[in-house]
C-alpha cells in the first residue's frame, strides 16, 4: 500500500513544481526579468515602499514585464541612473487604481516624485526594446 501513495505524492509533487515553474507572475521571479537579449548581474528587490531594478551588461535586451509594488504612501520617488547607449524604453507606474502616475523613457536620469494616488499595489511596469547598456531605477515611498 506504501509504494502506490509514494507513487501519487511523486506525481503530485512534479505537477506542483512544474506549475510554480511556469507562473507568469514576474513577481513570482523576482530574481531578473525574462525576455530577449543579454544582460548579466540583474537585481531586482522588491520590498513594501522600497523597490530597485539593476541589469547591468545588457546586450539588445527586450522586455515587456511589470512587477506588483506595495506602496503603504500617496506617491513615490523615482530615481533612473540608467546608461543606455542604444535602445529605448520606458518606465511606467501605476497607482493601485491602474491609473499612470509615471512615465519617462529608461534613459532619462534624475529623480522625481510621482502623481498622488491610493495605498496599495502598484505596479510598476519596465519595457526596454533593443537596449544595450545598463537599466537601473529604484522606486521609494515619497
């Protein structure tokens, strides 16, 4: 009796690790973005009122990914230190309401507060095409 409930834990356990492996929450991922390109040291930490992205080296890097951000504010401070040498994209936030209260191309640098709007989940939302060079942004509660 003991071999076939092995055997059901085993399928069990495959399925379920297979499932939490092809979950398209990039939240579930917070180790480095998925897409096409190069790039090398990402780090993405993603903690309430504190969220950073780093991807260092990249190489024709494209993505389209996003990642829920909890903010316990009304706004956030963005600061971009990205260095791009080709490529565009951009950087979008919004509140937990959906609306955009951010929006710069990646190359941009600086900081800036962003619009007010509602405590929440965020989201904040990274969409390089054709990058070559380094992405770099930290999200803060303002």
């Amino acid at each position: 009796m003991r071999r076939p409930q092995f055997r059901c834990f085993a399928v069990l356990l495959v399925v379920m690790l297979g499932v939490a492996a092809c979950s398209d929450d990039p939240k579930d991922n917070p180790v480095g973005p998925v897409g096409s390109g190069t790039g090398t040291d990402p780090a993405i930490t993603n903690n309430t009122d504190d969220f950073q992205f780093q991807l260092n080296n990249t190489t024709n890097f494209s993505t389209n990914g996003g990642y829920t951000w909890r903010n316990t504010g009304t706004s956030a401070r963005v600061t971009q230190s990205s260095s791009i040498s080709s490529g565009s994209g951009t950087l979008v936030i919004r509140d937990s309401g959906g609306r955009i209260v951010y929006s710069k191309n990646l190359n941009e640098g600086g900081t800036v507060t962003t619009e007010t709007g509602p405590t929440g989940e965020w989201r904040i939302e990274v969409a390089p095409a054709g990058v070559t060079g380094s992405i770099n942004f930290r999200v803060q509660k303002n």
